[in-house]
C-alpha cells in the first residue's frame, strides 16, 4: 500500500516537474523565432524546398535554444520575478519546477539546439547559434544590470535570429536588413522597458535593476529613434532591390508604418510589458503585421 502510493506520488511529481519544464520553455515566446524566416523571405527562396527545410530546420534550433535559455535565467530571476505580478507564476518564481531541474534541462536544451544546427552543416550558423546561446547566458548573469548594453544585447538576441536564418540557407546578407532587423528589435525591447515601468511603479527597480536608470522620455526617445532608423533602413532595403517605386513595397511601407504606431500605442495604453502577450491579445496589431509580412513575400516573389 505505502510502496504503490509512493510510487503513484513520484509518477505525479514527475509529470509536474516535466510540465513545468514545458512551461517555463515559454511555447508563445517562440514566435520570436520566426525571424529566422526574414533572410529566405527577403531573398525570394521563401518557397524553395531545401531553402524552407534548413530554415525550419534553424527555427527549430533557436527554439531549443532560447528555451534553454528561459529555464537559466527564470533561475536566476526567482526571486525578482515573484515581485512581478504576472511572472511569480512562472513554474520556477512559484516553487512548481526546481532551480536543479530547471539548470538542468536549460543545458540539455542547449545540447538539443546543437542537433538541427548539424543537420544543416553550416559552420557559419552554429557559429551564430553558440554566440546566441552564449551572449544570452551571459546577458541573465550580467549585462542584463548595465543600462543600455541590456538593451542592445536584447536587440541583438533578435538581430542573430536573423543573420542564423540568412546563414543556414547560405545567402549573403545586406546591410539594410541588419539595420532593420536589429533597430525594429530595439524598438520592440524599448517598448518592453517603458511597459514594465508603467505596470510596476515604485517596484520596477526590484524586478528589473537598469528601470531605476531609465526616465519614461528616455525609452519613448529610444522607440522613436529606433522606429525612425527602422523606416529609412526598409526603404533603403528596398531601393538596393529596385523595388523601391514597386506598389507592393509602398503598400508594406504603409503596413510596417501603422504595426509600429499600433504597437507603440497599445504600450503607452498599458495593455502589457511583454511584446509577444500584446500581439496575441491585439488582434489589429496581428493583422497589420501578417498583412504587412505578406505584401513582402509576395513583392519580392513577384519582383
């Protein structure tokens, strides 16, 4: 009797540990992700059989990855993030998954993400999914205290999402689409810092050390700068493609225009200080940002 029900007790905390894991992966923050999808898009092979596999292929790896990374630094936030109103329930913060289990699966996710990256046997893009794996692990031990550099390491996370999608598939990479890339990413991180200020008050700094540093007008000039730079950086994307007059890419301007104003608006409304919760709640901001991808795609398969 006592020997079945110890059993049955290990079989529960396994499955509760095992979700918890799932969870604190974060399966909505992988929507991040996708940039990987941004090198083939803007290179017309969006539709190419082996161009489309190596792509998800990368996906897939940034996905292990970043979850790995999540499981780390939930780790590391614990204790900040249960003076958060929405993050204490994260499995870790809320006592659910074990700091040792947490670490741990963080690394195996880590091994993992090593997997799809063989498979594409592109040296240049387990190059960038190790700098990505490392500078993240870096940033939730440090540089997530310096102001600024949390910022742009941030941004940056992004903009290697990016370059792994153009490198996994083997095509040379413009100028233009890592200014778009990286300043498109920092005006979402601005946006994020400005929310988080908002929803905490007097308790930002306790959660996140840099929002002690950083004014409301200062991460409203970063968006605006970063938005501004992200604009000149597509039309300029666009004139080295010659599309630059092409009513596809005057429609996607237009789009790209009004995802940022929508995005920026819903920010300074407080709907939340996570990117990725405000597009899935918002459900204009998800059409103008599908409408927007899709006027691309097909601009350039046009073109």
């Amino acid at each position: 009797m006592n020997t079945s029900l110890t059993h049955t007790t290990r079989i529960s905390t396994a499955r509760l540990t095992a979700a918890g894991v799932v969870v604190a992966m974060r399966p909505r923050q992988w929507l991040k992700n996708l940039l990987v999808f941004g090198a083939p898009a803007a290179a017309g092979m969006m539709f190419q059989p082996q161009a489309l596999a190596d792509a998800t292929l990368a996906f897939i790896a940034f996905t292990l990855a970043a979850s790995g990374t999540y499981l780390i630094n939930d780790t590391i936030d614990a204790p900040a993030d249960r003076l958060h109103p929405t993050k204490r329930h994260r499995p870790i913060a809320a006592g659910i998954l074990s700091s040792r289990s947490a670490v741990s699966g963080g690394v195996l996710l880590f091994a993992a993400s090593l997997v799809p990256a063989a498979v594409i046997a592109r040296p240049d893009f387990t190059g960038v999914l190790l700098v990505y794996i490392i500078m993240s692990v870096s940033y939730s031990l440090w540089l997530k205290r310096i102001a600024v550099v949390d910022l742009v390491v941030v941004a940056a996370g992004f903009g290697l999402r990016a370059v792994g999608g153009a490198f996994a598939i083997d095509v040379p990479l413009s100028q233009w689409f890592l200014i778009v890339s990286f300043f498109g990413a920092l005006f979402v991180v601005a946006g994020k810092r400005f929310g988080e200020q908002r929803s905490l008050g007097a308790d930002a700094a306790k959660h996140r050390q840099t929002l002690s540093e950083y004014a409301d007008v200062y991460t409203q000039h970063v968006m605006t700068l970063s938005s501004g730079i992200t604009l000149v950086g597509y039309g300029m994307w666009a004139y080295d493609h010659g599309v630059l007059a092409d009513s596809w890419f005057l429609a996607s301007l237009m789009f790209l225009v009004m995802t940022l104003l929508r995005f920026a608006l819903l920010v300074h409304a407080g709907e939340s200080d996570d990117p990725v919760e405000i597009v899935w709640k918002d459900q204009p901001l998800r059409v103008l940002t599908l409408v927007f991808l899709a006027l691309v795609v097909v601009g350039i398969e046009i073109s």
